[in-house]
C-alpha cells in the first residue's frame, strides 16, 4: 500500500534512534515488562545489552506496532 508509514518516516517522526532502551519500548508499545520478555522469549523483538543498558532494535518496535509478528 501506497499509504503506509515506512520505518524511515517512522524514525524521524518519533525521532528514534536505531536502537531504543527497554523502557522506552515499553512506553511507546503500551506493554508491560513481562509481555515483553515474553516477546523476546518467542523471538519477536532482538534484545541487545549496551554495557548494563538493555535496548531493542527500532525496527523490532516498527513491525510490532504495525502487527508484523516475526519481527526477528
């Protein structure tokens, strides 16, 4: 479809950065800490450790809100 939002025009209007901290994922999902370890359980979203930060592909957040279920 023509109409929709790409992950770029995604990016730049939540000025995200490619990769974003759990709870900030968290926040902009609308989702609970254990629905979201369930998430990376089933390999939904792609968990990174930064030093002791946690942060998520921004690219997992896009196809998760768009209803794509094999983010990874």
């Amino acid at each position: 479809m023509s109409g929709d939002l790409t992950l770029i025009d995604f990016i730049k209007i939540y000025s995200l950065p490619p990769n974003v901290a759990a709870d900030e994922f968290r926040k902009l999902a609308g989702i609970g800490n254990t629905r979201f370890y369930e998430l990376a359980k089933e390999g939904v979203i792609r968990l990174r450790k930064n030093g002791r930060r946690t942060t998520v592909p921004v690219e997992d957040l896009y196809k998760l809100l768009r209803g794509d279920q094999a983010a990874a």
